[in-house]
C-alpha cells in the first residue's frame, strides 16, 4: 500500500485536492483483488493550526492531520502539494517541512502554484518544472536555476513531478497511477471517471497573454492601441519606431521597459490572441482568419499555433469554439 499525503493549502481550490484523492481511490475500487491491501492509502494535510480547511469557493474540507503535528522523517511513498492559496507565513510552514520531509519520500508532485513551494526547498535546482501558465515567468525570474518548461500540462524529473494549472493536476495522477500499477488500471480509471488518460495538447492552450495598454499616457501606450487595432499592417521594428519618432534600437529599449515585452513579441501575441477570438467566434475560414490578423497565410498560421500551442487551429477551434456558431 502506497501513503500519499496531499498538503492543501487555505483560500485555494478545493476539487484539487478532492479530484486527485477521488481518482486515486478510483484506482482503489477498480483494482478490487484484495479490498483489505488497498493500492493508496490519502490522507490531506493543512498548514493551518486547525484540521478545517477554507476553501475558496466558501466549501470547507476536512483536513486529517495538521502538518506541525505530523512527523517529516516518517515514510511515505508520494507528497503532493496542492494550490495557490498559500500566503507567506503558510507557505513557509510548508517549505520547512518538506525540507525535513523530502529525503523519506519516494516522490515528491507538485499542483499549479505549489511548484512556487517546491522551488523554495531547493528540490527543483537543476531539474525541468512546470507551473500554472500565469506563474511561469515568476517563477523562472525567482528561481534561475530551475528549467521552466510551459507548454506539457505535467512533467517529471527523477523523483519529483509539477503540473500545471489546476486540473492538469489530475492528469499528473493519472500518470503516477500508470508508473505504479501499469498502462490498464490507468486507463480503465481514467474511463470510468470519463477522463483523458493522456490530454492532448498542453497547458498552453489555454494561456492568454497580457495586451493591456501601458497604465500612464504617453507615445508608447498610444502605439499598443494602434498595434491592435491595425493587426495586418507592416509591424516591423523600423516601422513602429518610426511612428513614435525614436530610434530602432531606443525604441526597443523603451518599448520593453514599460511593456515587460519586447515589440516583436508583443506584436506576435497580439496576432495570436485575434485569431484564437476568430476561431472560437466566427465560422471563417483559416486562410480568411490568417489574412485578417496578419500572418498571411493559413500554413503560416498553422505553424504558430503549433509552436506556441502545441495544437493546429482546427484543434483550437473544435476545443474552444462557440457553440452558437457550431
């Protein structure tokens, strides 16, 4: 039997924690041989003084054990940290004790935001690691010696695994259930509870990059507004920097200063994010949504999605379209 001890943050998402403990005890009434030797034995945790757990959504959830009162240096098979609810002194309650806790583990996962966490302990130093797609560039700037990765929905590296935002924490369980007990009790979990055992695609197509306009006026602002509203035109370096009146290479500096991006890929998110709304809101065609939002062409088109979204625009579209245009 496998212990597995989901650490749960306050103020989070609580069907993370209650998703994984239900799938993994899926895989408890599924492989039925020997009900009185269970594959999992879950038990949740709670930084918290007290065994309540608030959730975010105003539902409680009932923690067993509060984590100063359980010993680091007893056995369990797999950790998982949970959530983004943790604020600063929780969060150090939880780095301290998986400090002492990590070299008696046999794994260690991580869900959405608790990779920020994993990454605290030094445990990621050195290893692949994803995150919620919001929190990768903070964590990559917090933490150098990790290898961010955004696109997969999960990762492992050794005995350490993250995921990404929220659910994808259910596809990272589904795999630690196939490395435990095989491809079959995996899949016929994953049936049972109607799940993907294997998403397509990853976690970045359902990021969205920030466009909002610089907070105070001035020339730089005014351009991203006319970037946007002028997607088909000829938005080279040169061209933009004209229209401000600077330099390519001052524009560029100031450009990125005050947009956290650089204008070329300001100007590739801004198509980007056009055609993702002309494929969930229209029924045009691909070379038409290609030609209106300033790739030129549907094989153009086709190549960004695949490099930024690991999907084809048809794929895009059949997830992502709106229903009253089907």
């Amino acid at each position: 039997m496998k212990k597995i001890l989901i650490i749960v943050p306050d103020g989070g998402m609580l069907f993370e924690s209650a998703g994984i403990a239900d799938i993994l005890m899926q895989a408890n009434r599924l492989d039925a041989h020997d009900l009185a030797h269970p594959r999992y034995q879950v038990a949740i945790a709670t930084s918290q003084p007290h065994q309540v757990i608030h959730g975010q959504s105003g539902l409680n959830l009932l923690a067993d054990h509060c984590l100063h009162k359980l010993d680091p240096r007893e056995p369990l098979d797999t950790i998982l940290i949970t959530g983004r609810g943790q604020n600063e002194q929780e969060g150090t309650a939880v780095v301290d004790w998986l400090r002492l806790a990590a070299p008696h583990a046999r794994r260690i996962a991580s869900i959405c935001g608790g990779a920020m966490l994993l990454a605290q302990t030094g445990l990621l130093n050195g290893r692949r690691a994803t995150t919620h797609w919001r929190l990768l560039e903070t964590l990559q700037s917090a933490f150098p010696e990790v290898k961010v990765e955004g696109g997969p929905l999960y990762i492992q590296d050794g005995p350490i695994w993250t995921s990404g935002g929220v659910s994808s924490g259910f596809d990272l369980t589904l795999a630690l259930v196939e490395e435990d007990y095989g491809f079959s009790l995996a899949r016929d979990v994953a049936q049972d509870m109607v799940m993907y055992l294997h998403r397509p695609g990853g976690q970045l197509q359902f990021s969205r990059y920030n466009l909002r306009q610089t907070g105070g006026p001035g020339p730089i602002r005014d351009l991203q507004g006319w970037i946007l509203e002028n997607i088909t035109a000829d938005l080279g370096v040169e061209q933009l920097a004209e229209k401000v009146a600077m330099s390519p290479r001052n524009f560029t500096r100031v450009f990125t200063r005050e947009t956290g991006a650089s204008p070329a890929r300001y100007v590739a998110e801004a198509r980007l994010a056009a055609a993702r709304e002309r494929l969930e809101q229209t029924n045009e065609t691909l070379d038409r949504i290609a030609t209106k939002t300033g790739f030129g062409s549907s094989i153009n088109l086709r190549r960004i999605f695949e490099k930024q979204l690991q999907l084809t625009p048809g794929e895009y579209r059949q997830r992502f379209h709106c229903r009253r245009m089907a």
